[in-house]
C-alpha cells in the first residue's frame, strides 16, 4: 500500500520522504508537467505541483533540459545465462538496460542451456540471476514438441507466459513447433489465462524460398518474404479465434500483417502485437552487403514498410516497441566473410532503444510520452506488471532522467552488453539516459539490486 500524499496529513504530521526529485518535466501518465514525485520504501508515494515543497531525505532537482520518465519496461531480451554466457549474461545485460532508462527486463527462455521448458531449468536459470541482475528481471517460459504438461507447472511457478516458433529457432535445443501443436498448447495455456507468444514465420514458405549464401543482403531479404510472416500470423489468429486464449506476435516486421492483425482486434480476439527499434530506425535500402550486424529473423525490410510499421504503433494496431535484443559473440556472426546465410541473427541494441526511437519519432512529430508508453506502460501491460512503466502514486519508483535534445554519437566500445557489435555503431541520435533509478535507489553499475519477478507474486 502507499504512503499517504502530505496533502492528506496535518501540517505537524508532515511527511518526510526517501527521495523527492521535482522538475519543470515529469512525464505522468495524463502527460508533461511540473510536479515533485515523493518516493517512500520504493514506491511512489505522491506526485504533486512543482511548488508544493515535498521534504526528501535526498532531494534531485531536475535540469531545464531533463524530463523525468517511468523507466521502460523491455519484455524481450535473449540473456543467454547459463550456458551462452559468452553471448550475454545477465550482469552485462542487466547493465545495458539500465544505462539506456530499461528497469525491467523479461528473460527469453532460449538461447540459455537449457532452455526454460521445464520447472527444474527456470530454477537453474534464476540460480545463475541471482545477486547479478542491476534491474528487475522476469522469465518467459517455452513452449516445445512435448512439454504440453510442463506448461501449467512452469505458469504455477511465476513465468510471464510462453514462447514458440513456429520455424526453426536457430538452436536444436528449442524445437519450433508445427501449427496444429502450437493451437494445442495455446488452448492449453488458455486454461490457466495466461499468454502465448509466437515467432510467427511460417517455415513452408522459408522453405521455397532458399536462402542463397553470400553476401547480398537482398538475397538474404528474399529468403525471409513478408509472406512467411503473413501465412504464420494468419495460423496464429486462426489459433485464438478457436481457442479464445491470449496470442502475442513478436517483433512483427512485415507491414502487409497490419490489415490481418487490426481485423483480428476489431473482432474482439485477444491479439497482441509488437515491433522493435531495428524495424523502425533502419531500411534495407541502407543495409551494406557483407554487414551481418544487421541480420535478424525477421528481417529489416524495406524503407516503405517501415514507414507504414510507424502508422500501424500511431493508429494503436502495434501494442508496444521491444528490443529483441538478440546477442552472440563476434565469430557467430561471421563479420570476415559477411555471409548473411551462415551468421547468427540478431540485433544487439539493448542499451539504445529509447534515444533510437525517439530520434525518429521527434521527425514525425510524436511526442515522448507516446515513444514512452510504447515502450513503458505498453511492455508492462503485455506482462501483467501494474506497478511498472507508469509514474503514479502507487507504481514502483522506477525513473529514467533523460535529456531529449541532447546529441551523442554511438560508440559500440562504451555499450554495456558484452559483445562489441551493433548495427548503430556510429550512428547520430538524439536524446540520453543520464541516470536511471530502481526502486527509488539509482543504478550505480556495481551493486546489483535487482529482484527477480514472478507473474502473480
């Protein structure tokens, strides 16, 4: 329960707070404003005019140029801990979300070793989290061939619900699963409400349309058509009409979906859907052959299916922005040969997400606190967080200060994630993180504070 707000104390009962930050910015949920935020045993306890005189035990004042924001919520990270930690591990990821304004992260169940299909391996991987993570972390469990009855015990046990492909995933470890056994599993899931969330590519129409070695990135593009992306998300829709369960399309990069996904919402399915950094910000157009830091599954396409990924987030088709960050070390990603064909997919942008989107948002006019909700109360919602991604009295004390019309210049030596590679390196964007809070406490990248989450604690 919060605190009480001084407004509704007596002038000699007067509260005294943990941290009091106040500043010309603050973004609340009804939008920027002048407020001072009170935090108390890590929760806010009152937001109130800037001018109201909160005391704080520690008190921030904001800079002209910083906007106080709920820190972002990321509910698709590949962590890769335990046994891929030399991909990514949960200290450096946990420190990458934290300098780029992320407090909360949901873990992907694969491509950690072993995947989290069962109860005993979501244990092994919250073993290896434990006294590393600088943010909150939360676990998605699997979905494979034969582990059907696995699903219930793993919901029981606090996962924020189920992912599957429904192509190859890229590790033999984490089969895919053919269409009729993922509506078998979402009718199971179903069962207890929880969510399933589907890489929807369909392999039928990867398979008659070969990838093509070498290091043409349009050979690549052609070897993932939007196709494969419609076709899987039509079983996927199919699936929850049938069953009435909860259906999530990860990282939907083909824009000729939008017409199917929105049709879907207006007849009342429980149909989610996002997208990420990498399909807004950047065009195949742009993509150098022989590049693999761009190769993702699916892919980055071309700059007029971008353009309209950005009116399906404005007009409300697209639900939230993730970040699919997807890491490995630099030999997976064959960076000598540049062979799109053999190098591993993924998109390593943890750290960058919220200077990444909001540099092309502020071009077409988006305010922050729509790029924020995208990718704060939008991400929190999806996972069933109430106390996340929303700066209100009662949600966890979780900021990020920003500064929106700052430069930088990305170098990939300074990001926090393990691996240096990223697609941005170099690139110009607007707006930084300068300090990011968790719990009320800021994240000093030594001590890790952390909590790991559970979906119905």
């Amino acid at each position: 329960m919060s605190e009480a707000t001084p407004s509704e104390s007596t002038p000699s009962e007067k509260k005294i707070f943990d941290l009091v930050i106040r500043g010309a910015s603050v973004l609340t949920p009804a939008g920027p404003a002048a407020r001072e935020v009170g935090v108390n045993a890590g929760v806010i306890a009152a937001v109130e005019p800037l001018g109201a005189g909160l005391t704080g035990r520690e008190t921030i004042e904001l800079a002209s140029d910083e906007t106080l924001l709920p820190g972002l919520v990321d509910s698709h990270v590949h962590i890769n801990e335990p046994g891929r930690t030399d991909w990514e591990g949960f200290a450096s990821a946990t420190r990458a979300a934290a300098a780029g304004g992320v407090t909360t992260v949901v873990d992907m169940p694969l491509n950690s070793i072993p995947p989290t299909t069962t109860v005993p391996h979501l244990e092994l991987k919250r073993r290896a989290a434990t006294g590393q993570a600088f943010v909150d972390v939360g676990f998605w469990g699997g979905a494979i061939p034969g582990n059907t009855a696995d699903l219930r015990p793993l919901h029981e046990e606090g996962v924020f619900g189920f992912k599957c492909f429904l192509i190859h995933s890229g590790v033999d470890e984490f089969p895919h699963l053919e269409t009729e056994e993922m509506e078998r599993d979402l009718a199971e899931i179903g069962t207890f409400d929880s969510l399933l969330i589907v890489h929807a590519e369909d392999s039928r129409t990867i398979e008659e349309a070969p990838a093509v070695p070498g290091r043409h990135y349009a050979d690549f593009l052609a070897s993932r058509p939007r196709a494969a992306e419609n076709t899987a998300i039509a079983h996927v829709i199919d699936a929850a009409r049938r069953t009435g369960a909860r259906a999530h399309i990860l990282h939907l990069s083909s824009a000729e979906a939008l017409p199917l996904i929105a049709a879907a919402k207006a007849e009342g399915l429980r149909i989610t859907v996002e997208t990420c950094p990498h399909y807004l910000t950047l065009q195949a157009e742009d993509v150098p052959d022989g590049a693999t830091a761009y190769k993702c599954c699916p892919p980055i396409r071309e700059a007029g299916n971008r353009e309209q990924l950005w009116q399906g987030l404005e007009d409300g088709t697209i639900d939230c922005i993730v970040s699919d960050h997807s890491p490995s070390t630099l030999d997976l990603k064959d960076l000598d040969n540049g062979d799109f064909a053999v190098a591993w997919g993924g998109v390593s942008s943890l750290q960058l997400g919220l200077p990444l989107i909001w540099t092309e948002a502020r071009k077409r006019g988006i305010p922050l606190e729509k790029v924020v909700g995208w990718m704060s109360s939008g991400p929190a919602d999806l996972v069933g967080l109430a106390a996340k991604g929303r700066l209100a009295v009662g949600a966890d004390a979780d900021f990020a200060i920003f500064a929106p019309d700052e430069a930088q210049v990305v170098d990939v030596t300074r990001l926090k994630h393990k691996n240096p590679i990223t697609p941005y390196d170099g690139a110009s964007l607007t707006g930084v993180v300068r300090r990011t809070f968790l719990a009320g406490a800021e994240i000093d990248g030594t001590t890790p504070t952390g909590r790991l989450l559970r979906s119905h604690a």
